[in-house]
C-alpha cells in the first residue's frame, strides 16, 4: 500500500508541474497543497468506494500486481478424507476386512466428494465469505467463515486463509455436528479463475479421527476474469 500512495504522488506531482500553467490561469496554486488535496482524492475515490472494481476490470494485471479482485459467487468442491476414517471404523469394529493404511493406497475408498457454493464479499478493509451447500447433498449444512486473511503469493499466487464453523447433519452420537476447522486456498498456477488448497477441521478430535479434504474454488461464469489477470 505504501509502495501504491508513493507512485500515485509521484504522478500527481508530475501532472501538476507540467500543467502549471493552465491550473494557475484557472485561479489554483500549483503547490504541495494542491498535489495532497489530488492523492487524498484519488486514494478516497479508488480504495474507499468501490470504484477500485472497475479499475481493476480495466486493468486487468492489477489482480496479479495487488491483489485480485474476489467478490462475487464461487463454486466450492470437497475432497473429504471421511469415507476412510469411516471405513478404518468399520475395520476396527470387524464389520469390514482389515485394512492397512500404510499399504497400497488404491485399495482404500474414494474420497467423498461435495458441492458447495461460496459467496465473498471484498474491500480494502475486510474479506467476509460465506458457503452453503445448495443442492443439501451429503451431510453439510453450511461453513461460517470466522476469520478471513488474505495473503500474497509468489508469482501473482495470491490466497485466502480463513477458520470457519460448520454445521453437519449427524445421526452417529459419537460424531460432532458441528465443529471448526482452518483452510488454507491460493490461485492456480494455470487459471486465474480457480483457486485450490486444502482444510482441516477439529472434527471428532477427541476420538484421534480429524477430517480434511482437498478444496477447488472455481469462479461462476458470470465473473470470470481474462487469462491476463
């Protein structure tokens, strides 16, 4: 942000030294005043409402330079690790042949797979995201974000980290119906309009059987950015 405000003064102060002339046959002083009063602003005008969208939509590369721009309705797929520590359970108890995590993993089951949806809401000052899962498909209800921190990658592989809250529906006694859980998501390498990366939850902690899955954030047609952003 600082390196922001020092090129946008330094713009503003070239603007005004060379229209000098034309701002005082207008009555104003090309003076220190006049450059401050412009970056104040400019700065009000793009960081404060949100202008700084279409800007952004304009300039496209502005998503990979700053930060891109992640309002709007995202499609949220689950990988989940449960259908194994369901399966280690059923072993256990002798409801299912022994299995050995340790050994070849294409004998243990799929990952369970969800649809979910995500809404964020962006400005300079906070990130808030909702998801839900639309189509009430497998045991999730909803995942209340906590805490959202927005974090810059390498090479324009920019991300979210966030702690959330979610709600299942559970008939086990043993199972926790709702628990919380940190996620950790950065842009793909190869498309600006999907963001991948994984969470894990303190679901059913005390019994040494925490879930995690995989996670793909895929943006809605609707919001797509170009390839350049």
């Amino acid at each position: 942000m600082v390196a922001i405000i020092a090129w946008l003064t330094l713009m503003v102060v070239l603007g005004v030294n060379s229209s000098r002339a034309l701002l005082e046959g207008i009555g104003l002083t090309a003076g220190l005043s006049l450059t401050v009063a412009i970056v104040q602003f400019i700065f009000m005008l793009v960081f404060i409402t949100p202008a700084w969208r279409t800007i952004w939509r304009w300039v496209p590369k502005l998503n990979e330079w700053i930060y891109p721009d992640l309002n709007g309705d995202w499609d949220v797929e689950l990988k989940s690790n449960f259908p194994r520590i369901d399966a280690l359970l059923k072993s256990a108890k002798g409801d299912a042949p022994p299995l050995d995590f340790r050994g070849n993993e294409s004998l243990l089951p799929e990952f369970g797979t969800y649809k979910m949806r995500a809404r964020i809401r962006q400005s300079w000052a906070e990130i808030e995201m909702e998801l839900w899962n639309p189509a009430a498909t497998g045991p999730i209800n909803e995942s209340k974000t906590l805490i959202v921190e927005p974090f810059r990658g390498k090479g324009g592989r920019h991300g979210l980290a966030y702690v959330f809250e979610q709600a299942n529906e559970t008939d086990v006694v043993s199972d926790d119906s709702k628990f919380r859980g940190a996620a950790w998501i950065e842009r793909d390498r190869d498309d600006v309009n999907v963001f991948c990366g994984r969470m894990w939850t303190d679901r059913m902690w005390r019994l040494g059987m925490n879930t995690a899955a995989d996670l793909r954030f895929t943006r809605q047609p609707s919001k797509r950015l170009s390839r350049r952003g």
